[in-house]
C-alpha cells in the first residue's frame, strides 16, 4: 500500500477556504488515498512555507492571494503562462522539483467556449481591472486571436498588462472615450475591491 498523498492549498487567509472540502470529496469519489489540507502562510513569510510544501513532500498545491507572484522565486521552474505572467496559482511536484503554472487564462477560454460556445477569435474583448486574475484573461483572450481593451483604476497597471502580450490596449478607467467599436463580448475579471 502507497503513502498517502499530500496537497495543500497556501494562502493568507485560507481558514474558510472551500477547496480542502472540494478537493477532498474528489479524491474520496475517485477512490485516490490523497489528503488536501489548508496552508495558512502570512504576507511576508511564503519562504518559511515553501519549506514547510518540501519539508512535507506536498504534492500539488494551489496558491491564492497574497502569495500567487511571491512564490515564483521558490520554485524550479515555470510552465505556460505562469512565464509571461510572473504569477502561479498551481505548484505541481515533477520529482523533486516544484513546477509552477497559471490556469486562469486556460480555464477562462475553456468555460467560454464549453459552456457559453463563444470563440473569441477575431472578436473584441473588454477587461474590467489589472489584477491577478483580469491580467490573465486578457493574456487568454489576445492569445485566442481577440482584440482586448483593459480599463483600470490604476493606469500603470492597465499598461503592464499590455506589455503582456500583442492585441491588448488599454484605456483610462471611467474614460468617456470608448473603444473605436463596441464590443461584442466582455470578458470581467478584476482583483478584490477593498474597501476603506
């Protein structure tokens, strides 16, 4: 009989996160001896976590808020658009080296064109903010062949995100200048919004 396998989810805070109840329901229907437990890491402290994921000998992690750029420096390498993101929100152990990727933009595209049979190529594409989350869907959106706009509170952030990847431009949040045509399809993602 095999060792039970360990997954975590690492974040600030995470004490009421539902993913150790999704995940562990899954592994219990799928008959797979794994245990999915929370990984309460404060701001500032991903590194002692990070030895604490090898120390453990975690196998996959999913990585939220405050950690999700602060990670990347722990890790071996990274896949896909965790590379032109900078960002990771899933480590996946490949031996012994932890491997980072971002599945936002794929699970974007994937829920737009299963369940909404939407293709965004050659279409226009309106990003709502510049977070973690929005960055990645404009990324999906300008790979998928989409012309995208991104409007953010934070100008500097907008043009980050062009920087990203062709086809994306950005415009002055709350700017009455609009689009040089509607769009047809609005694609929203935005970080949390704090309040004071």
């Amino acid at each position: 009989m095999s060792a039970r396998k360990l997954a975590c989810i690492i974040g600030w805070p995470v004490a009421r996160s539902l993913s150790p109840a999704i995940h562990n329901a899954a592994f219990a229907a799928l008959g797979l001896d794994w245990t999915y437990v929370p990984l309460a890491v404060r701001p500032g402290a991903i590194e002692e976590g990070m030895g604490l994921v090898r120390e453990l000998g975690v196998e996959g992690a999913n990585v939220t808020m405050p950690h999700k750029q602060a990670v990347v420096p722990f890790l071996e390498r990274l896949e896909g658009d965790a590379q032109t993101l900078g960002a990771v929100n899933t480590i996946v152990r490949e031996d012994s080296a932890l491997v980072g990727f971002n599945t936002d933009g794929p699970g974007f595209l994937a829920a737009i064109r299963e369940e909404a049979a939407f293709d965004p190529s050659g279409k226009r594409a309106l990003v709502l903010g510049a977070g973690g989350a929005a960055r990645a869907v404009a990324v999906a959106l300008a790979t998928a062949g989409a012309t995208v706009t991104v409007s953010a509170r934070r100008p500097e952030q907008a043009a980050e995100v062009t920087a990203l990847a062709g086809g994306i431009d950005p415009v002055p949040w709350g700017s009455p200048r609009a689009p040089p045509e509607r769009p047809r399809s609005t694609g929203s993602a935005c970080s949390s919004i704090k309040r004071p």
